[in-house]
C-alpha cells in the first residue's frame, strides 16, 4: 500500500465538496479545498459557507479555525484528490465532461507518483476511465499499473446524501467504492474509512458508477408511475391520493407520491446518463424521463382551463423550490410553472409565495404579473390557488381561509 494518504485536495466545493472537505478535516486529514470561485474560496477561508446546509458552517468553521481546511483557486499537490464537479447535461442529454476534463489536467501537473484520485461526481459508465485517460495523456511518465514505481490510483465513489441532511448521511450513509484496479478500491477504502460510519462496498469503477445512475433511476421511475396514475385518475374523477393509499396497503406496494414533477440536480438529470449510455435498451426509463417531464405542462394546462373562468385572474401560486423546506431552486417543476403562467396570464397576476428565499429568480423579477407574496395577503386575494411544494407553513393554512377559492392542489397536501 502506498503513504498513508495524509493530505487530500477536494476539486469543486459545492453542495458535496464542502461537506466532503468539512469531514475528511474533522477526521483529521489536512484538507485543500479548491473552487473557481473566488467568494466560495474567500468564504471557506473565514469559516463560513455560501449556503445553507444544517450542520455544515459549525463543522467549516471549527476546521479552518483547527487549521485543518484551507480554500483556494489553484490545485495544489497532495496524496489523494476528490474530484466534485459538475456533470450537467448539454442539449442532447449527453454528459458535459468537461468540468471533469479540467479538473483532470489541474491534478495530472501536480502528480508526483502514488497519489489517489477520486471521482465522486454523479457519471456515465466509463467516466472514471475517462479521467484516468486525461490524466495519463498529460502525464506519460505516469500509469494505472499497480506493479510500478510511477504508478497512480483512480476509483469512483459516487455521493448519496440527500440535500438538508448531508452532514449525517455523509458520515451514515453506506458507501459504493469502484477502483480502476483493487489496489485504487482499497486505498479509496482506507480514506472514506477516515469518516464514512457506513459499511464501504468495493467493486469495479463501471459498475460504481452505474449504481448511483440506478439508484436515481429507480426513484425516477417510481415517481413517474405516481405522476401518471394522477393524470389517468384526473381524467376517471378519482382522488389519486385516496387511491395510493389504498394500494399501498398492500403488503408489497409502495407507491410514490405524484406532484408537478421531478426537480433538483440529480433524479431529473442521472437516468438520461444511462439513456446516453445505451438507447435502444432504456426504453422504460427514458419513458418514465419524458412522463415526470411532461408533469409540469399538464398543471400548467388544468390552472389554464380554471383560469378562464375570470376576466383578470388572481393566482396564488405556492412554492417554487424544487421540494419541501429547501430553498433549491434549481430544476425546479413548479417554478417552470409559474414562469409558463406569468407568460400566458397576461390579464391576471400571479402572487408567487416562496418563504424561503427573500426575492424572485431573475426571470420572475420585474415582469409587471408576479409579485412575490406573503402567504396570508396570497390566499386572501386569490381566486385561485395552486399548491406546488409541500413547504411546512403551508400545510399550516387554515382551511377556512381557502373556501370560496379554486384550489389546485398538486401535491394532495390539503385532502
Ligand atoms: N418527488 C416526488 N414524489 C416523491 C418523491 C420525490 O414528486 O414521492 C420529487 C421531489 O418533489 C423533487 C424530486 O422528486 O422534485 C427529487 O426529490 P428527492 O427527495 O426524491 O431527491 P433529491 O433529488 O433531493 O436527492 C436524490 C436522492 N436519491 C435517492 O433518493 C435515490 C439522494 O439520496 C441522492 O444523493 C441525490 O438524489 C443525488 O445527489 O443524486
């Protein structure tokens, strides 16, 4: 086995590299973080965070004060390198590598010999190779083969946190761990072993790399069945809601919940990396892609029709993050919506409530429609109501307030 892997560069320090960063310190390693961003790096440096995740400044500030965190712009030499950068997708629901590609070239510079990289990124199948490729074409000198004394190591060790408790599940959470070669897998072990409580899985890059697609995947899938039993139970005038209990009563049902459709980073973005990957085969979940997709036009369609109804609607819209309590709102379904509705309500206004953030997204701001709003002046002027996120204070809403209201309820928060 190769040094002890003492000091460990974490690439991207974002939503998953900082806490990595944050953990890695707290479990004793020197950690360098490094960020594009001069305000990410800036904030890092004073012990702060540029955004909010429970648990995660205490952690930041403790270890930059330990002297055990430091940010910069630059990627420094160190034993082992986590790569957190992101993975979008262009147009054509291809992977955008290209974040990864100069994070790559960044590291293969500093490389002395012996190092650990590690790719946490969420990737297609054959992207942690990809990296090993870049790395080597840069570095000639270096190989992948474990028998040499220029060897370097390369694993895939994707995240699973879920945003609001990745400080817990970071540490909880069990671990897949995917080397280019056994010896990569064991040496990426004995590093989240440094933190991870969970129990560390060691398998091939390819297939690591593929399970965090198919975990994502599933839930995708999942949540399209409920998203299109709702439309199907719309058209029959049955409450999907009831209906889903009732099924899942089930000893072996376990149905999702439907809602305006799928948002955030990830579940609406990892299945088309397996969809890419192999076309022809994914058939059911390009489908379940295309049905979570689709949600947010058929809520757009139904306010519409209710719409119609008034000469200058009044539309209390409720919620624009991309789920309950956050304030994300990035790949966000029911702020697609609102944006669909300030664009084709041109009489009406849209009273858009979002208590967890202070002002609208720029292509909200400004536009003479919509107004963010207080959720009690929302209800009393609306004539319409369209719940979009299950946000705590609305389930709070006394139910008097909504009885002379059309209310569309997208997320059966109210039955
Ligand atoms: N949603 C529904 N119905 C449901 C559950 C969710 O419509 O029954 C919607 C949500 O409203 C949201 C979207 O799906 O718009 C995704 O929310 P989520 O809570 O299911 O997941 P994320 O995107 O916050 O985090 C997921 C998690 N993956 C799985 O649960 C398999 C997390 O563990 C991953 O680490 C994360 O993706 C990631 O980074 O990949």
């Amino acid at each position: 086995m190769k040094n002890p892997l003492q000091t460990v560069s974490v690439i991207g320090l974002g939503y998953i590299g900082l806490p990595t960063a944050a953990v890695l310190a707290q479990a004793g390693k020197r950690v360098i973080g490094v960020d594009l961003q001069e305000s990410t790096v800036t904030a890092v440096n004073s012990g702060t965070v540029p955004f909010v995740e429970e648990g995660l400044e205490t952690v930041v500030a403790g270890a930059v004060a330990r002297e055990r965190l430091s940010a910069q712009t630059q990627t420094p030499p160190a034993d082992a390198f986590i790569v957190s950068v992101p993975t979008p997708f262009k147009d054509d629901h291809l992977a955008d590598l290209s974040y990864i590609d100069s994070a790559a070239r960044a590291i293969a510079v500093q490389l002395r010999g012996g190092e650990l990289i590690v790719l946490e990124s969420t990737s297609p199948p054959g992207t942690t190779e990809h990296m090993a490729e870049v790395v080597l074409a840069e570095r000639p000198d270096l190989t992948q083969d474990p028998m040499h004394r220029n060897s370097v190591y390369f694993a895939h060790a994707p995240e699973r946190v879920l945003p609001g408790r990745i400080m817990i599940e970071m540490v909880d959470n069990d671990r897949i761990i995917g080397g280019t070669t056994p010896v990569a897998s064991e040496m990426t072990r004995e590093l989240y072993s440094s933190f991870c409580r969970g129990e560390l899985l060691l398998t091939d890059a390819r297939t690591a790399e593929m399970a965090k697609l198919t975990e994502n995947a599933f839930r995708d899938v999942n949540i399209a069945f409920a998203n299109e039993l709702s439309i199907i139970a719309d058209k029959l005038d049955i409450d999907v809601w009831e209906l889903i209990e009732l099924a899942n009563h089930h000893p072996r049902v376990n149905i999702l919940q439907p809602g305006p459709g799928v948002g955030g980073h990830c579940i609406a973005v990892d299945p088309w990396f397996i969809v890419s990957a192999e076309p022809e085969s994914a058939r059911l979940i390009a489908t379940a892609r295309e049905v979570n997709d689709s949600k947010p036009e058929v809520v757009l369609e139904k306010t519409l029709d209710v719409a119609e109804r008034f000469k200058a609607p009044k539309i209390a819209a409720l919620g624009i993050a991309f789920k309950a309590n956050i304030d994300d709102l990035r790949e966000s379904p029911s702020r697609q919506i609102v944006n669909r509705l300030a664009d084709t309500v041109e009489d009406g206004t849209i009273l858009v409530v979002e208590p967890n953030v202070d002002e609208l997204p720029a292509e909200l701001a400004g536009r003479p429609n919509v107004q963010l709003t207080e959720l009690d002046a929302a209800l009393d002027a609306a004539d319409i109501v369209l719940l979009l996120v299950d946000h705590a204070p609305f389930k709070q809403v006394d139910q008097e307030q909504l009885r002379t209201k059309i209310i569309i309820d997208t997320k059966g928060l109210w039955r």
